[in-house]
C-alpha cells in the first residue's frame, strides 16, 4: 500500500467517525442536526475530552 492511499484510508475513517458520533444531535441553537458540517456542542466537548485525553497519554510516556 502507498502512502497516500494509507492516508486516504485513513482520513476517511476518521471522517466517518467524526459523522457518527460528534455532528450528529442539538446544534448551540437547541436545532436537531445530522450529519451537519459542523459538529453539535457535546459532538465539540467529546472531541476536546479526546484530544485532552491523548495529550496527556502522549505526555506521560515522555
């Protein structure tokens, strides 16, 4: 497998799970949403716990 077909791979899982889980519910105006553009509030408060999260794993292991 190539580089950028692995990178391809890749990005589009990210994607779907991003779709699934984190833009999918309320929007900030209290407005059902799927699969929008941006993600909902909490779609936004999980991806922060995720990021903080692996930081802090990455951290630790220094």
């Amino acid at each position: 497998m190539k580089f950028s077909e692995f990178y391809e791979e890749s990005s589009l899982g990210v994607h779907k799970q991003l779709q699934q889980d984190l833009n999918t519910g309320a929007d900030y105006n209290g407005k059902e949403v799927i699969n929008d553009i941006h993600m909902t509030k909490i779609g936004y408060d999980i991806l922060g716990k995720r990021l903080a999260e692996k930081a802090i794993e990455l951290i630790k292991e220094k």
